[in-house]
C-alpha cells in the first residue's frame, strides 16, 4: 500500500474499431473516487462506446481499464455489486410497473422490496409506481431508469446521457438527485450533450470528438484557458456598431436584426462606458463557455 | 427475495399480462382440441344400413346377426330407388326362398362386406335345411386392440404440441425481447450467474407446461368428450419435463439467430406447424409412408407424443417413457449445446 487511494477509474489509451471506424480512437483518463466526471462530445464522438468499455460491457481492441483496481473485462463479478450502469437506451423488463422493475432489477443485487419505494421517490415518480413501464412518458422512463442503476447504492455510478428527454424542472432535480450522491462519497461518471449543464455539474470534464479526447479539465479551467472574449449583447438602435466600436477596451462589434453584439477582454470598463451612455436596458453579459472551447478546439460550431 | 425468485415471478407476471401470448399457449391449441373432439365424439354406428324386402326366415337370421343395420321397404322398387340414388350400398329382396342382392357398383367394400354377411346367412341356413352337420367351425372372439377413441388419441397429441408452443416461442421471444431492450446487457452487468437467469426461465417454462397438462385434461375429461386416462397416467409429468426442455433449447437456438419478435415468431412457427403434423398430433403417423414416418423421428414432439400417448391412455408404465426420455434428453443437449454456442447477448 502506497497509502494513496486507488483512483475509482483509469482507461489508458483504450482503442476500438468497427471496420474501417475508429470509434475509440486511444482514449486516456484517471477518475478520483469521488468525482464528478463528464464526458462530451457530438453524437458519434464515441462516449457511449467507451463508457460501456470501462464499464466492462464491451472489450476494447486495444489499452487498459482499471475500475476500483480490477480489471472489469472479461465479466468481473466481484465488480458488479459495485457498479451502476444505466445504459443509453432504457432496459426493462416487460409489462412490469416502476415499482416492480426496481424490485426485479434490486432483487439481482440482494436488495430489500422497500427499497423499490425509496428509489421512486428519490427520482420523484411514486405517483407513477404501479403504471407499466411502457405507460410511461419518454422523461420518466428516463427517470426510471436512473433509479435502476442506482437501486443497490453503488459506488460508482455510470449514466449514459441521464438528463436527455428531461424537462428542465426534472433536470434540475436529477441534478439534485446526482449532487447528493456524490456528496455521499460516490463517483460519477457520466455523459452528455449539454455544455452547460456539465459545467454546473461536473468537477471535471473530458471533451470528446471523432473517437478522440480533445481536452480535459476543470469545465472554469478550460473556458479561462481559452482567453475568449465576453460578448455584451444590447438591444438594436440604442448605439451604432460605431460608437460601441468607439468605446475603449471594445474589440469589435457586430449588428443583425434584433441586436448588437459587442465583444471585449476587458468587460468592466466597457459596462460602465455603457452605463455612462445610459444604454443597459434589455443589456445581456455572455462569458465564454465550454461551447466556445469546442468551436476553438474543433473549428466547428458545437451542435448537439 | 432471490434473484431466481424475483426473475420468475417477472417473468411470470410478463406472460399473464400479455395476452397473446396466453391465447396462442392456452386458448388456441384447446380450440383445436374442442373442435376435433366435438368432430369425431360419435364415430356414427359402424353397422352398413341396407335396404330389405319382404319377410322371412333369411331377413330375421340377418338381424340376428347383428351387423347389419335394415331398412323395411314396402315394394322392390322403392328400394331399388334408393341404391340408384345412392343413399343404400345395397338391397336384400326375399321373395319365397329367392334371395336377391342389388348393391351399387360404387361402393365395393360396403357391397362385399353386404353379400359375405347375407352370403354367410344363406349357406347357414341352407347347411340346417339339409341336416348336414358343419365340419369346420368358426369361433370369433373380440379383443381390445390398440386403436384408440379419438379423443384418446387427440388429447396426448394436442397436450404436446401445446407445450411445444409453448416451449419454443416462451424462450424464443424472451430472448429476442430482452436483447432487443437491452434487459440481457443489464443483467450482464448485475451479480447474477447466467444459469440462474436461464433455470428461473426454464422454470417458468416448465410451470407454463404443467398448467397446460392440467387445462387441457380437464377440459378433454368433460362429459361431452369424454377422455379417459389410463393407470400411471402421472408419468406423463416426467415427459412434460423433459419435453418442455427440448422445445425450449429449440426456442433458444431460435431466439439467437432471430433479431425481431416479428422473426422469432415466423421461425417458432415454420418449426412447430410441420413438426406438429408430422409428429402424429392430429392424425396417427402409422398411416403415413414409411419415408415421412422415418423423418417424424428427428422431430422431439413425436418421440413425446408416444410417450403420452402410452402412459396417459394406452396404460403402459413406466418403461414406455425409456426410449422418449432419452431421445428428448439427447435432443435437449445437443440443441442446448448448440444455442449456447450461438447466443449473443447483444445484436
Ligand atoms: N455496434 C456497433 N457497430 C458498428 N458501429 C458502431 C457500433 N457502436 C457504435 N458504432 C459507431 O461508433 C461511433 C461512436 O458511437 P458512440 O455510440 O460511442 O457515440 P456517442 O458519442 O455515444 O454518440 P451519441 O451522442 O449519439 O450517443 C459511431 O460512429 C457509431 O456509428
Ligand atoms: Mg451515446
């Protein structure tokens, strides 16, 4: 023992191929226990396939996983009780209700049947407990099967796209739902399309694209990182794309048919220049995002 | 409750809320059931009906006889009549000790069996007039042969080829559906060994088979069919067993190869239909040729058929369920084998 603690995951420089694609294409990340780790990219970046490596559903063609310190391939099952895995398209049993799905699902992993209640109450649907699972509205089967793969308390949890299909008041509670976890010593992997989702969420995030990891970091670090300009956005006719073009610390600025969009690296002074100007009616701050850092490390707008 | 528990109570609750296939398991193979019993519950009288004429010693010696049923006509010609339309195979006219048979030319069989009886009658008679006494005797004495009511015969044959429905679309399409929704990757990916999730679906199976057993007798023991079971009738249980294990590693070697429920439901019954038919469940094999009859072998469903038939209506015991047991074991292995082979977890 070198009496540092074993990262929950380790991939190194895992590769796989369908045919001629590369659907892995040498992927390498540590996830601490306890962490809150996102993985992003396009749809085809290849998130779900090297989810489902690490978590032992798929075998990579070539690299390492270490998942808790074993290896979770060929099928480990003293990894099992330790995992939660809800897969990108839900599994269920069928013509089973919400509560007897959770029932099945927990009984797999020696979980008491009281347990089925707590899970749909965690994930707000003990109203829907005796509805069968395919009466269920996209989102709540969604919903439904997070509580599955977090019905025996695993350790690590992985969710491929769990916010997908969810309205935003869901959202916000799974939110809630996954914070609390992780504030119970849990790890989270977890995917998604949704950039800004992820840099509330996740403590850090690797963003993928074409098989490939492009960057890897602190969501805050990577925007800093980027040194992108703010953009001030004012309603249209309140200033000419001369003026603002005039203000000091203002880089350029540009007019469409509602707006005029100023852009700067020094936003403070440019505020108060526009405070002076008496021009903050309807005036929105956008700072850089993860969708900035993807278009600078991809060229291409990041579309979902 | 254990994970065996649990996946057998799930997928017991599947199958009673699904209400197709309750109907194809239950309702359909005891439609066929109902009908054919109703069909064949009262073979007709097996007497051949002719037509008479006159009166005398000859006719009442031909009722005696007791195998001919008569029909009193007043005059010849009526009676003629009617073996010209078709409706009498033939007509005995006793005038004095004239005795004349008109029989249609059609009926060969019914007219040979017509002239040897009232033939047999005559020279009997002719023997007593003459004071001769007979040198060759004949006894006859009737045995119980092997030919069975038709609802003995229906109800083993209709028995087996339910629970071979049932056997191979239960583990077809529970495949197929829990791969196509991802259940089997999921369970994959839970502690739970691969022959517990199999036994508690062979279980199901299993169960599913012996209601069917029950279902099916009871109804076939109704009044109105009127089946009769033999001495050792429960060592059909041991059959229903192994019978349900060949059809369901049929349906495993079916759900692998088969990506949709639609597929898996179009094989199941490419498979079971001419199995069903060529195994003896509606019409005894015997009468088939030899080729077809060799070619029934190959198939489970005929080797459990026999076996049902001898231990639920023909009373034999417990050494007619060797050679069945056996071949159904065999079959159940290497089938097993093969799907186990074959299987994917995932498309
Ligand atoms: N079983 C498979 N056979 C062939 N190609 C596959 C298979 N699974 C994935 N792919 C291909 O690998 C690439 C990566 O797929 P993957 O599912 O990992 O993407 P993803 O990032 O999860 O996308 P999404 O956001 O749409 O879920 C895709 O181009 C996909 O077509
Ligand atoms: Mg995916």
């Amino acid at each position: 023992m070198t009496g540092a603690r074993i990262p929950a995951v380790v991939a190194a420089d895992i590769r796989k191929s369908y045919g001629e694609l590369k659907a892995v294409d040498g992927v390498s990340f540590t996830v601490a226990e306890g962490e809150f780790f996102g993985i992003l990219g396009p749809n085809g970046a290849g998130k779900t396939t090297t989810l489902e490596i690490v978590e032992g559903l798929r075998k990579a063609d070539t690299g390492q996983v270490t998942l808790l310190g074993e290896n979770p391939w060929p099928r480990n099952p003293k990894l099992l009780p330790r995992i939660g895995v809800q897969l990108q398209a839900s599994s269920f049993f069928e013509k089973l209700t919400a509560r007897e799905q959770l029932q099945t699902f927990g009984s797999l992993y020696g979980v008491s049947r009281q347990r089925a209640d707590e899970m749909l109450e965690l994930v707000g649907l003990l109203d829907k407990a005796d509805v069968q699972e395919n009466k269920l509205s996209g989102g709540q089967r969604q919903r439904l099967s997070i509580a599955c793969a977090l019905v025996h308390d695993p350790d690590i949890v992985f969710l491929d796209e769990p916010t997908a299909a969810l309205d935003p008041q869901a959202r916000r509670n799974l939110w809630d739902v996954l914070r609390a976890i992780q504030a119970r010593g849990k790890t989270i992997v977890y995917t998604t399309h949704y950039l800004d989702e992820a840099e509330i969420l996740c403590d850090r995030v690797a963003i993928m694209d074409r098989g490939r990891i492009l960057a890897m970091d602190a969501p805050a670090t990577l925007v800093r990182g980027l040194d992108a300009p703010t953009h001030v956005v004012l309603q249209k006719g309140l200033l000419t794309r001369e003026a603002a073009r005039g203000i000091t610390g203002v880089e350029d600025a540009q007019e469409d048919e509602v707006s005029l969009t100023i852009s700067t690296r020094k936003p403070a002074p440019v505020l108060s220049a526009l405070a002076e100007r008496g021009t903050l009616d309807g005036l929105q701050v956008r700072t850089a995002t993860l969708e900035d850092v993807f278009l600078d490390l991809t060229g291409r707008e990041y579309r979902a | 409750m254990t994970a065996f528990r649990s996946l057998s109570t799930a997928m017991i609750k599947g199958f009673l809320r699904d209400r197709m296939t309750l109907f194809f398991v239950f309702l359909f193979p005891l439609m066929f059931l109902v009908v054919f019993g109703l069909l064949f519950s009262d073979p007709g009288s097996d007497k051949t009906k002719i037509g008479t004429v006159g009166d005398g010693p000859v006719l009442s010696a031909l009722e005696q006889t007791g195998a001919l049923e008569l029909e009193k006509y007043g005059d010849s010609a009526t009676a003629r009549q009617k073996v010209n339309d078709g409706d009498l195979p033939a007509v005995v006219v006793v005038d004095g000790d004239q005795v004349e048979v008109v029989f249609a030319a059609s009926d060969q069989v019914a007219a040979g069996t017509v002239i040897g009886i009232v033939s047999g009658v005559v020279d009997k008679m002719n023997l007593t007039a003459a004071g001769v006494p007979p040198r060759f005797t004949v006894e006859a004495t009737s045995v119980e042969d092997a030919s069975l009511k038709p609802i003995q015969y229906l109800t083993p044959g209709i028995l087996s080829w339910a629970i071979s429905i049932s056997g191979v679309f239960g583990s077809a399409l529970t495949m197929v559906s829990w791969r196509k929704k991802q259940v089997l990757r999921r369970i994959r990916l839970a502690p739970v060994s691969t022959t517990t999730v199999l036994t508690s679906r062979v279980l199901v199976s299993v169960g599913t088979a012996v209601a069917q057993g029950i279902v099916f007798v009871a109804v076939a023991m109704l009044p109105l069919f009127g089946l009769q079971l033999t001495g050792q009738w429960y060592l059909a249980l041991p059959l229903l067993v192994l019978g349900t294990m060949a059809f369901f590693a049929i349906g495993m070697l079916v759900g692998a190869f088969c990506k949709t429920e639609e597929a898996a439901s179009g094989a199941a019954n490419l498979i079971i239909m001419p199995m069903a038919f060529l195994s003896g469940t509606f019409f005894p094999v015997e009468n088939a040729p030899a080729w077809l009859q060799a070619v029934s072998n190959a198939f489970p469903l005929r080797h459990m058929n026999d076996g049902m038939l001898d231990v639920l209506v023909r009373g034999k015991g417990i050494e007619a369920l060797l050679l069945p047991s056996a071949v159904l074991i065999a079959f159940t292995l290497t089938i097993g084998f093969i799907a186990a082979r074959v299987f994917r977890w995932e498309d």
